[in-house]
C-alpha cells in the first residue's frame, strides 16, 4: 500500500527527512516514532500529498505521488489528522463541518451518513454547535468523523491523543483498535503506540530511520530508545534517598 524508497525532504537548506525507506502493506497498523522535531509530521504530509520529497519515490496506493498524480480520488482515500484539530477547523457548526468532506467527494445521503457518525462517536448532540466553542477532546472526535466518515483505505495520525483529556484519549484508542484500515499513528508518546501497534518505525534525531520491527522488540532496546529521545534519565526521591533511571514515555 505504501512504498517510500530513500525520502529525503528540505525547508530551505535545513534536512529534515533523510533517507527514508519503507514499505507497509495493507491492514497494517504501524507507530512511527520520534522525538519532537524528529520528520514524523512532514512524513505524514508527503505520504497524505500535501508536500512532495525533495529527493527519493513515494508511492501510496499504485500511485507515484506528484502535483498530478494527487487527485481527488487520492484525496478520498487518504484521510490525515493533524496534531491541533483546530487547524482543521472552518465550518459554523460541527454538522457542517463533518458533512463538508461528503459534500466535496460526492457523496448522497450526506445527512442520513453524517448522524450516523455522529451516534457512533456519541457527538450528536453537539451537531448545531460552533465547533471552535468545544474541548480539545470534542474538537479532536469531530475532526476524526469529518474524516472517517468518507471511509478512507489509510487513515494518517499525528499525535491524536497530545491535546485532549484521559477519557478523550482511552476513547480514540479503543476506536483505532476496533477500526479495520491501514493506520500510521506518529508519536513520542510509547504508550499510545504500544497499546494500538504491532510494528513501529523510528526516527532519531538525525531525521533517519534507525528501527523498523516488532513493538516488543522495541521496548526491550533501551539504547535504541535512547538514541531516538524516546526514554530519559532524572531522579527520583523515595523518602530520604534518590536514585535516577531511565523512564520510557508513558
């Protein structure tokens, strides 16, 4: 479904992505992991084509993607969350804001398709309101519906869980282990990729992948984490003493 063959990505002179290569098949649900700053972010955007490698092949769905190759059927089966789902965010009401993308990919029964969604992710109450008005988490669930509710083959996350509340987060975690699509789910967070992945890639802080396996595998390679900035090391006081160890993320 994805094949990205030595990706590398510049904003003016500064490397951000450098020869990055992988493929992930159909179904997958794979974390991609790094710190802050590390390319997770500009990685989502050119596999959804919104920006184009500077150097290197990407190919999504039997697509080499390009200004031409991205049309509105390849708009239609990528749907990309971004980290602040008010930058999403452009309609007078949340109705309205999740029927846009039905409007624009010609879909009929817009308002029978748009309840429908609303009921399963328990916001149909909130469908008149100005959706700038509501939670970081009730912001976050109408802005998974907008784009959930065109069904797209591969769904694309950027740190779904970072702006909303704990319930909020335990919600979107059970929905994205229920959902049946191909998912890349950008984190630092280790726990959020754990509890929804099987396969993580990382990105160090050289903006290179320096691990594509098994989760498990993961966790259990303390000096990979390091090198990725995933784990870190500070004190702790217990009663009258301190001692200091590594912490994973969670």
């Amino acid at each position: 479904m994805i094949e990205l063959n030595k990706i590398s990505y510049y904003f003016d002179e500064q490397k951000v992505l450098d020869s990055i290569s992988f493929t992930i098949q159909k179904g997958e649900k794979v974390a991609l992991l790094g710190c802050n700053g590390s390319g997770k972010s500009t990685l989502l955007r050119i596999i959804a084509g919104l920006y184009f490698a500077k150097e290197g092949t990407c190919k999504v769905l039997g697509k080499e993607l390009n200004k031409k190759s991205v049309d509105k059927e390849f708009r239609k089966a990528v749907g990309i969350l971004f980290q602040n789902p008010e930058s999403m965010i452009f309609n007078p009401s949340v109705k309205d804001e999740i029927a846009f993308s039905l409007r624009e990919f010609d879909f009929d029964n817009i308002q029978k398709r748009v309840l429908k969604i609303a009921k399963s992710f328990e916001i149909e109450h909130l469908l008149p309101k100005n959706p700038l008005n509501l939670s970081g988490g009730e912001k976050q669930k109408i802005m998974l519906a907008s784009i959930l509710v065109y069904e797209p083959k591969l769904l694309l996350l950027d740190e779904p869980t970072a702006s909303v509340d704990p319930r909020t987060s335990g919600w979107i975690i059970d929905m994205l282990l229920e959902l049946d699509k191909t998912i890349i789910l950008a984190t630092h967070d280790l726990a959020l990729a754990y509890e929804v992945c099987q396969r993580a890639i990382v990105l160090d802080e050289n903006h290179k992948v320096i691990y594509d396996g098994d989760m498990e595998v993961l966790f259990e390679d303390i000096e990979t984490l390091i090198k990725a900035n995933l784990i870190h090391k500070h004190k702790h006081k217990h009663k009258s003493f301190f001692h200091s160890h590594y912490h994973k993320h969670f």
